[in-house]
C-alpha cells in the first residue's frame, strides 16, 4: 500500500508557523513577505505550501514587491495554485500599498525639495507603462494644494494644455506650481519637448504671477529636476 503523502496545508504547521497567527502573536514585521502574500491566497497547492508557493512567485519577480506588483492576472495564473480570485487579490492588495505610499507623502504636505516631490509623485507615476503629465499646485508657503494629471499619453509623449493647467492655478488659489511628467523608458534626459513646455508653462505663468519651481522627469526608482540642474 503506497504510503500516504504529507499534507502541506498551512493548518497542519506548528501554530508559530503559520502565517495568519504568526501576525496576530507577534506583530506583521516578523512576518516575510513571502508569508505576508501567503495570507492573502490562502492555500497552496497539493505539491507546496501557501508560503512555498509564495517564495517562487516572488523569486519570479527577484524577490522585489515593486516587480511583482506588474505581474499581470495571466502570469500570476500560471503558478499552480493561484487562480484568478487569488491573482485578483495580490494584484489589489499590491495597488493599496502603491496608493498608501502617495498618500503618505501627500500627508507631509510641504514640499522642501525635489526629493519629496519624488516622494510624492513616484507611487502614482513612476511605474507607469505610458506616459503621463502632471502639476502639483502650491500655495506661498510650498504647501501642496492639489495635484492633478494635465495630460496622458502613449510612450511617445503627451500634449499639455498650458490653458488648462493655468486655470486649475487660479481656481485653487496656487502660487507656485510643480510640474512632473514620467518616462516609461527609464532615460531622465529631458527631450527638446520637455524643456519646450517647461519655458512655454514658466513664461505664461509670470503673467498671472504663478511661480513654475520645478519640473521632474521620474522614472522607477530616479528623477531628474529641472532646478536642480539649474535650468529653470
């Protein structure tokens, strides 16, 4: 009689193995995120553990959240194990931390630095397969007012409404205004374009007293800054 195979449920682990407890008993930092995305599916398959089976699909993405967090519903589905309500729910819970991380900069409010409008913008734009056209509005003292997309374009580029971003200045009362755009190629050189439309958007904005302080190029993990580089 052929001898009956182990079980790899999670529900036959030790207690201090278990994901779901583990978090409960002693904190979610302990936890590996690889258990992390073992809560969220549940269960494995006959072959591996919800946590095994975790740590290959992120071995997949080279253990980076921000990798994984791309994977489309068709690749995650490829894994044995995960059907398309288990892709669903990684893809979902990825996105919240995405937007948790705007919102957290948001949550600073003043903007001192290139930096922290990186800070800001990265999580919404710097992941992005097109390209997209923003403007970050500031009151006097650099306090950000609102953000808004401008434009959203093909990889090629997009076209901004300098009329429209203006107006939006005036409507929330905006002294000062931020522009950022991302490239999807992962190139921080500014294109002819680029600075066409930072001289274009600076000059029409000092006939209504409106200040363009900077224009961010952003990628995945790097920006470049127009006043950094001191051509503004």
């Amino acid at each position: 009689m052929s001898e009956k195979q182990p079980s790899f449920s999670i529900k036959n682990w030790s207690q201090d193995d278990q994901p779901r407890e583990k978090l409960r008993d002693k904190g979610k930092a302990i936890l590996s995120d690889a258990e992390l995305v073992a809560i969220l599916i549940g269960s494995g398959n006959r072959n591996e553990s919800a946590v095994e089976l975790c740590k290959r699909i992120l071995a997949s993405a080279n253990n980076n959240l921000n990798a994984l967090g791309k994977l489309s519903i068709k690749q995650l589905t490829e894994f044995k194990g995960i059907g398309e309500a288990k892709a669903i729910t990684i893809i979902a819970a990825l996105e919240l931390g995405r937007r948790r991380r705007g919102e957290e900069a948001l949550q600073q409010h003043k903007i001192d630095s290139s930096q922290s409008v990186f800070e800001l913008m990265q999580p919404i734009i710097g992941e992005l397969g097109h390209e997209e056209f923003w403007i970050v509005y500031l009151n006097n003292s650099n306090k950000v007012l609102q953000k808004n997309q401008l434009s959203k374009g093909g990889i090629t580029g997009t076209l901004v409404d300098v009329r429209l971003a203006l107006k939006m200045a005036l409507e929330v009362g905006a002294v000062g205004i931020i522009l950022a755009h991302n490239h999807p190629s992962g190139t921080l050189k500014p294109s002819e374009a680029d600075k066409q439309i930072t001289k274009k958007l600076k000059s029409a904005g000092e006939s209504l007293d409106i200040k363009v302080l900077d224009h961010l190029i952003i990628t995945e993990n790097a920006y470049f800054s127009f006043a950094d580089e001191g051509m503004l």
